[in-house]
C-alpha cells in the first residue's frame, strides 16, 4: 500500500473522529469549558480575550477532555524544559498528525532519537552561518520591495513577507526557489496543525504531503549523486551512519515548512500592530536600529505559535496540581508571553519594552526552536528594510487573519505606498 494511500485512509479515519472530537468540543463549550472555544470556529478572532478569561480561572485550568492547560509565564516554561514531559506518549502510539501522514520529524520525537537528528541539524543555524545568510536576506528582501514600489498597491503577505523567507530556505535547503508552491504547500500544511476538520483538507494534507515527499526524494538522490555547499548535501553525507533516509527524508520537509510558515506569520502581525499603532511604527522609522526590538516585542505580543502541548512520562506536580501520565499538558505560550507576573502593561504593544525575561514564541528547553537565530535575521531585516523604504506605508482594507489558533497571522493584507 502507497504512503498516500495510507494517508487518505488515515485522513479518511481522522475527518470522522475530528468531527466527533468537534462535538464533544461544542458541548463543552457550552458546559463552560474556556479552552474548547480556542479550538471551535471563531475562536481565532479574539484569542487573547479567551485567555485572559482562562487565567483569572487561575494558572491550572482542567479540560473537559481530560487534561490541563495553562496561561501561566513560569508554568509553561517550567513544563517545556521539564524532562518529566515529552511531546509523544512513551508507549509508540502515534499522534494525531502523524496518523493523518504529516510527519513533522523533530516536532514528534523524545530523546534519545531527538537528540540525535537535531545535532545533525544545529550546524547549519550556528552564529557563523547566520552570518553568512545575512546578505542573501538582504537580497531577497531589496528585489521584494523593488517589485512592491512598482505596484504600489499590494498584499503584504503574498507579495513580501511570504516570498522572503521561501526565498531563504529554499537557498538553505538547495531547492529550487518556487515561492507560489511552495506558499500553497505550506499553507496546506499550517491548516492541518490547527485540526482537520473535513475529509476535503484531509485529501487536499494528503496530496501535498506527497508532493513534498516526491520533491525531496528526488532532491535527496540528486545530493546523494552531486553533493553542493547546501544543508541537504551534509545531511546526505551521515545517511545510513546517523540518519536513516526515513529520518532524513522527514527533517527535510519538516526544515522547509517551518523555515518560513511561522516567520510569514510573524512579519504579517507585527506589521499589523506597527500599523494599528502609528506612533510605534514613527519610532521605528525614526530609528531604524530598533528592528531587532520590534522583532521581539512582536513575538512577544502576538506570536505565530500560539501553543504546543507536552504529556507527562509519570506523575508530575504542576503548581498545585498532580499531571497524572499520559496526561497532556497544554502550554498556551501567547498567553503566558502576556503574563501579568511576568511583563509589566502586559497587554500594551511596546517596541520600547524591555522584558524582564525571555518570551516563550520559540518553545522552551530541549525543543527550543532550531531555527531561532535565522528567524530574528529575518524578521529585523524584514522590519527594518520596510520602515526604511516606505515610511508612509498604510493599510488599505480588511486584514484577514488565517483560522485557528494554533497558529496565528493574517493571509491577505492589502497595503500601499506613497
């Protein structure tokens, strides 16, 4: 039985539970239950009001579906660097996206496999090599605004901050840069981790799950028989040694989608809120060197991840609360970087803050997020570049946000330029 076959199956088993899993949701929401209006539709439009009603229900919070979330700064943190916790069971079940046919590699493993594959791929992402990446962002970001200048009227995501980190990782990767496929594949992708809910998206997962796993077998016999100076031709180099072609296979794909879906999203809400608020986007065009503030106010404020989940190895006390094993413990990191214990005027967009401690946008301890330091690069250059060429920049309509919550940001942003 074909890999896509066994995806559609899975997908065909999924879209029933999910509709299921949508009924239990919408009556516990009914029932009271905060966390299931996150996940119903229309939860998205205004998360952090939901959140703010989750953490005056104080920082444990029960789900009717029998596990735990948390608004709190020190909680999560706490949770995402505890060994006590991993992202899957310990008893091989698989989760729900893997059973679906979207293997995301590094996302879904514990030590020791983790540990392993991840020190295959730290090295492409060292301060040597960010260094090196800096021109090429630079250049991708110029020829982009170039085109945006021409046209003076157009969509912020699909014609700049979608095409720009594309760009970067597909030079990373040494794939052919092809930012309409790659935007769509991505897309299709981002939609599945904020739940399948028909047996249409989970065809529509299915299908590009098997186009990225074409593209890259290819690619993976191309390097195997001409290695270049790309991170696929290292990894290539420790195939049967370290990595199975399995593995190499999935880190790959996993690398190209999160390499530039969670940084789209990140240039688009925090070009959102620098435009909400002009005084904050007057002081970064003022002083351009402040992009690497914004870049981070940003991730604090309105991050593109908004929450992942850990579940308990054994019995763990989690505040004042016993995590029993195989209990899962969701940690909703945009809540806890508005943490009122943690950041003062929490819920104030301030590219002048200076945080006490670290947000969590990137996760935290062993999963902390490989591709941190070329995400800041993008992200300051992208904001620094933008107040530069086009300080009078304006949007011009509607600003649609993508559904879910799991992962935030708008799709059509329709800007001009004077």
């Amino acid at each position: 039985m074909s890999t896509t076959t066994k995806a559609l199956q899975a997908a065909k088993f999924l879209g029933g539970m999910y509709r299921e899993k949508a009924r239990v949701l919408y009556w516990a929401h009914v029932r009271g239950d905060l966390f299931s209006r996150l996940i119903l539709p229309n939860g998205d439009t205004d998360p952090y009001a939901i959140y703010e009603e989750m953490r005056e229900r104080g920082p444990m919070l029960p789900t009717r579906l029998g596990n735990y979330s948390t608004t709190s700064h020190r909680l999560c943190n706490e949770v995402l660097r505890s060994r006590k916790f991993a992202v899957s069971p310990d008893d091989g079940s698989e989760d729900l996206a893997n059973q679906a046919g979207l293997d995301l590699s590094l996302l879904e493993l514990n030590p020791p496999h983790h540990t392993r594959i991840r020190r295959l791929a730290a090295p492409a992402f060292t301060p040597r090599r960010m260094a090196g990446y800096a021109g090429l962002v630079d250049q991708a970001i110029q020829q982009l605004l170039d085109q945006c200048e021409r046209e003076r009227e157009f969509d912020l995501m699909s014609s700049f901050a979608s095409p720009l980190p594309i760009a970067v990782v597909t030079h990373l990767l040494g794939l052919p840069n092809d930012p309409e496929r790659f935007r769509r594949l991505g897309s299709t992708i981002a939609r599945a981790l904020d739940g399948i809910w028909s047996l249409g998206q989970a065809r529509t997962l299915a299908a590009a799950d098997a186009e990225l796993r074409t593209t890259f077998a290819e690619l993976l016999e191309e390097r195997a028989a001409a290695p270049g100076d790309d991170l696929v031709s290292a990894l290539v180099a420790e195939q049967d040694h370290a990595i199975t072609a399995a593995e190499l296979s999935a880190l790959v794909r996993l690398l190209l989608i999160a390499g530039f879906e969670t940084t789209v999203n990140a240039i688009g809400n925090g070009m959102r809120w620098l435009l909400a608020d002009r005084e904050q986007w007057e002081l970064l065009v003022a002083d351009t060197t402040r992009a690497a503030a914004v870049a981070e106010e940003v991730l604090r404020f309105d991050p593109p991840v908004q929450q992942t989940a850990r579940v308990a190895r054994e019995p763990v006390q989690v505040g004042d609360v016993l995590v029993a094993r195989n209990q899962w413990m969701i940690t909703l990191l945009a809540a806890a970087n508005r943490d009122p214990e943690v950041y003062p005027e929490p819920a104030h967009f301030n590219i002048m803050r200076e945080s006490p401690v670290e947000h969590l946008a990137f996760s935290g301890g062993i999963h902390y997020c490989l591709g941190s330091p070329l995400a800041r690069m993008e992200l300051s250059q992208a904001f620094g570049a933008l107040a530069k060429r086009f300080p009078n920049i304006r949007h011009t309509g509607p600003i649609t946000m993508r559904p879910g919550t799991t992962l935030r940001g708008p799709l059509r942003f329709p800007v001009a330029v004077a």
